[in-house]
C-alpha cells in the first residue's frame, strides 16, 4: 500500500533515515534531470513488475511534468 510506505520507519528509524537520505540523492537533478530519471524509474518497475513501484514512479512522472506518451515510450524501451 503506497500510502503506508512510510511505516516501515517504524522498526528501524536510523535505516530509514540513510535510505531516504540516499534516494534523495539518486534522485535529484545531476547529469540526468529529475524528469528522466522518474521515466527510467518508471521503464525499470515495469521491466521488473513491480506493483507499487510502477504506482509511485508513474505519479512522479507526472509531477515532473512527463506525459503520457513520454511515459509509454519509456516503458516500451525497457521492455525491448
């Protein structure tokens, strides 16, 4: 459950403060913009079939400002 995500800080604060820290990292604008990565993130949960991650990286492809297309596109590269 994407909205109960979070929860899993319960049992081991200090793990997920190093988790977030690095996933924010991974993800923030570099070399590759915030756009992108979010469409590789979104390519890469579908190749792998992952539920919640195909969820989560689709709502942050639209808030980075992807499309649909730009999101269909991605997830055909990865499936080639």
């Amino acid at each position: 459950d994407l909205a109960k995500f979070a929860s899993i800080s319960e049992g081991a604060p200090e793990l997920w403060a190093k988790f977030s820290e690095w996933y924010g990292a991974v993800f923030a604008e570099g070399a590759l913009s915030e756009r992108e990565k979010a469409l590789i993130a979104l390519a890469v949960a579908h190749a792998v079939q992952c539920p919640y991650c195909i969820d989560a990286y689709t709502q942050a492809c639209l808030d980075k400002g992807s499309n649909k297309e730009q999101m269909t596109e991605a997830v055909h590269v990865a499936s080639a």
